[in-house]
C-alpha cells in the first residue's frame, strides 16, 4: 500500500504569511494528488487535484506542486479563514490512502 | 446542488450490524463511482470502500474486508454501507463522498455531512 507522510503535523503562523505543507509518497504516484481542507464539525473540501489544479471556487492563494513522491501545499497570505487542517490524498487507483493532515493554527 | 446526505448511524454492540445510506441529489448519480470514508474521533482520514457507476467494480481497505459490503440502488439515487462484525475501532464518522468526473484516477470533489457510528457495550 501506498503510504503518505506529512509534514509538519501543526504549524503556527500568522495572518498573511506564505505557509507550505509538504507530502511524501512512499513510491512513485505521478500526480495523482490531491490535497483537502478540514474544519472542526465539517467534512473536507477539495482544494486542489492533479498536485496543481485549483478546484473550481478555491482562491488562488492556495497553490500546489510536486510530482512523483514530494508535493507541495502553499498558500500564499494566510487569511483567517484559512486555519484548519489540511490532508493530502493519492488516489493512484480506485483505492485512497491519506496524509496524517497537518493542522494550521494562529500563532 | 450536489448534495450527500448520510443517515443510518447511532451506537452499536460490538459484533453487531448496521447499514448506512447515502442520499444523492444534485447531480446523475448513476454514472459516478463513490466512496465511504471514515473519521475516528480526533483522527485523520482513512479510505474505507469504492463502488463503481454500475457497481461491477468494487474495493476495499484491508482493515474491512470482509466485514463490510459497498452497494448502490441507482433507481433511488443512494449508496449503501452494510457493517457487520463491528468492532471498537470502527467507531468513526462515516462520510460518503462522489468521485470526480473523468475516466482515470480521479479524486473526491463533494462530500456528505457524515454520520456517526460508535460501537460500543
């Protein structure tokens, strides 16, 4: 099975700073890549697929990149909104396996 | 709107059964393929089941194979998840979720509210 690991696991930043989240793929999975978003009580919101492309509705802060097995979760200016948590996905064949999440909180 | 809404969980003895639904509205449910998805309490994410369109295709993690059984009603617009053997660990959040459009590997674009399933004596 395809193993993803996050990191870091909580990270403390302010309103607009630029903040990357990073995930390893345990072998190779081109870019079949996703990366969600959490908030307490809700269920996850797609973000971006495809390790680049942005989901329709998501604001262009949010930027990804990677390929292979090292990808990239930015956002470029932190906004409220924004602290959650955050999990990557791979979804190389009908099956899915899931990041750890990495949960953003306010410094 | 694309709409999910899961019902059918509560709290269950262990070794018992219960079967979630999942509602669809908002799109043709009949050419996605969906997932469930489960949560335990202050966890992360753990991938649990697939079904294809037409249901011919399905897959399972290892932690419920076996024990659980993914199947579609198309005419009702509704994914199903039996559970049986439950144990403590199952105890989660449930969430269904739609598989994007495309042919090839593709991701979850819209999800359901969840619904809670706890096991326990």
């Amino acid at each position: 099975d395809i193993q993803l690991t996050q990191s870091p696991s909580t990270l403390s930043a302010s309103v607009g700073d630029r903040v990357s989240i990073t995930c390893r793929a345990s072998q190779s999975i081109s870019t079949w890549l996703a990366w969600f978003q959490q908030k307490p009580g809700k269920a996850p919101k797609l973000l971006i697929y495809e390790a680049s492309t942005l989901e329709s509705g998501v604001p262009s802060r949010f930027s990804g990149s990677g390929s292979g097995t090292e990808f990239t979760l930015t956002i470029s200016s932190l906004q409220p909104d924004d602290f959650a948590t955050y999990y990557c996905q791979q979804y190389n064949s009908n099956s899915q396996t899931f990041g750890q999440g990495t949960k953003v909180e306010i410094k | 709107q694309v709409q999910l809404v899961e019902s059918g969980g509560g709290v269950v003895q262990p070794g018992r059964s219960l079967r979630l639904s999942c509602a669809a509205s908002g799109f043709t449910f009949s050419i996605y393929g969906m997932h469930w998805v489960r949560q335990a309490p202050g966890k992360g994410l753990e991938w649990v089941a697939y079904l294809s369109y037409d249901g011919t295709n399905k897959n399972y993690a290892d932690s419920v194979k076996g024990r659980f059984t993914i199947s579609r009603d198309n005419s009702k617009n509704t994914l199903y998840l039996e559970m049986s053997g439950l144990r403590g660990e199952d105890t989660a959040i449930y969430y269904c979720a739609k598989k994007q459009p495309g042919s090839g590997p593709v991701s979850s674009d819209c999800w359901g509210q969840g619904t809670l399933v706890t096991v326990s004596s």
